[in-house]
C-alpha cells in the first residue's frame, strides 16, 4: 500500500504544519511535495495527484469535492507581514496600476476586494512574476507574497536599492472589518485521509528554533525575528474573528464577482 501523497508551498510560513513530515514523527510516513507557489498545490488537488494538500483558501470554492480539514491552517489574527502590497511611496489611494504575484489566488482576490470594497476604486491588474524591482518598474503598486515579502518586512525595506512602502494585507482587513484572516488550510478530495494534521502542527511549532536557522540565510532576517514571525505573526489555529473573517472573505469574493458562486464548507 502506497503512503499517502501530500503537496504544500515550502515558503517558512507553512514549516511548522511540514516539519513532522519531513524531520519529525510523521517521516517516511507520507510522500510529500513541495514548491514556492502554494496555487501549484491547488493544482495538484484539482488534478487529483495529491491526497490532500495545503492550499489557498480560496480552492474551497473551485476544486470539486474538496474536504478541509477543521482547525488547521496558515492564518493571521493582526498582521501577517508575508502578504502585502508595496509601493514606490505612494499611499494606496493613488494607486492606478497593480502587478500581481499570482502564487496564491487567495491574496490576489483579498487584494481586489481590498480596493473595490474598502478603498472604493479598481485599479488596472497584471500578472508578474515575484521580483519587485521589475514589478515596480511598470506598475504602481506590486502583490508580494511569502518569504519575498518577508523579506521586505524588516524596515528599511528597499527594491532594487530604493525605499518601498509595504502595506500588510491582513492589517489592512483586520483595519477595515476588526476581523482575522485564514490564508490556506489542509484540504482533500477524499473520504478519509489517515493523517493527523493537528498533531503535525502542533510538533513543528516546538521546533521553531530549527526551522528558523532552515530559513535565515535565503530570507535575511535574524532567528529571533523568524521565530517572531511563526509563533505572533502565523496563527495556525482558527479562532472566533478569524473564523468571521474566512465567512466574510468569501462572502465580498461572490459579491463582487472574484468566484462565481459562494460554496459552503464541507469538513472531514
């Protein structure tokens, strides 16, 4: 019998919910899969090649027969720091033009609701790859997500030598609707998957110290600010207002457009 095949982005904000698969207990009991676009995740569910996957959460609403698993996930309660828009100065209020990292079509869809919902006005989109140099070179404003947004976390941030302005999508909701945020949580297509991803979670969050020093060196920042990072910035727990704030999300996506119809959750 096969183990059971599992995919997840490898930016530093999933490690702790990864770690007991590829260090910890859970090693050599799953076949997992990694890469930096958490939408190539989404994929693999959609296609079926994976058991379960941790994905944005947006897949509830388009990968067919999708089950999550409840509690679990990549969350923020206040500010995120690891996904935000950023600016060449300006104030979001004069921005006209977005480039878009499309690596998690979650973030791309709170930011268009951000903009038609809260600030009032829609400005012109386009897909770009994650270097924020070029990003900025032809558009006002750049979607920045995961270790290379984190990356701009640490003040000064600079682009390509200049000062950017960072602004922290999950404070930007918590600002407009007081309420958290749920970004990606473990789904699946079947009837069952023999994995506990709460136990999982809750062994990777007692070695942050490791995952850190994984970290450090590609992003920048020092061990004590990752661990910062993972264990006040990430909630990997649901609670109350982010549980609000995952309804409300999805309901304002419908309302404008941005999924074609509001799917209600189904759990294992």
């Amino acid at each position: 019998m096969h183990p059971p095949r599992i995919s997840a982005s490898s930016y530093s904000n999933t490690a702790p919910l990864i770690w007991s698969f590829l260090y910890g207990s859970n090693h050599g009991k799953v076949e997992i899969i990694l890469d930096n676009a958490p939408a190539r995740s989404a994929q693999l569910l959609a296609q079926d090649r994976v058991d379960a996957a941790l994905v944005p959460i947006i897949a509830s609403q388009f990968v067919e027969g999708v089950r999550l698993v409840p509690d679990v996930c990549v969350g923020a309660s206040e500010r995120v720091r690891s996904v935000c828009m950023v600016t060449d100065g300006k104030e979001l209020a004069d921005v006209r033009s977005v480039a878009l990292d499309t690596s998690s079509r979650t973030s791309v869809v709170l930011a268009k609701i951000i903009f038609r919902e809260f600030l009032g006005f829609e400005p012109q989109w386009r897909d770009a790859a994650p270097n924020i140099t070029e990003m900025l070179s032809g558009s006002d404003a750049a979607l920045l997500i995961g270790d290379p947004a984190l990356a701009l976390s640490a003040p000064p941030a600079l682009a390509g030598g200049r000062d950017v302005r960072t602004f922290d999508l999950a404070e930007l909701w918590k600002g407009f609707t007081g309420l958290g945020f749920v970004f990606a949580m473990w789904m699946t297509r079947r009837d069952r998957v023999n994995i506990d991803f709460a136990a999982a979670r809750d062994e990777g969050l007692s070695h942050l110290n490791e995952i850190a020093a994984n970290y450090r060196t590609d992003i920048g920042l020092s061990n004590d600010a990752l661990i910062e990072y993972l264990s006040r910035n990430i909630s990997y727990s649901i609670d109350d207002r982010m549980s609000a704030g995952l309804e409300l999300y999805l309901d304002l996506a419908a309302a404008h457009g941005l999924i074609e119809k509001r799917i209600p959750f189904t759990y294992l």
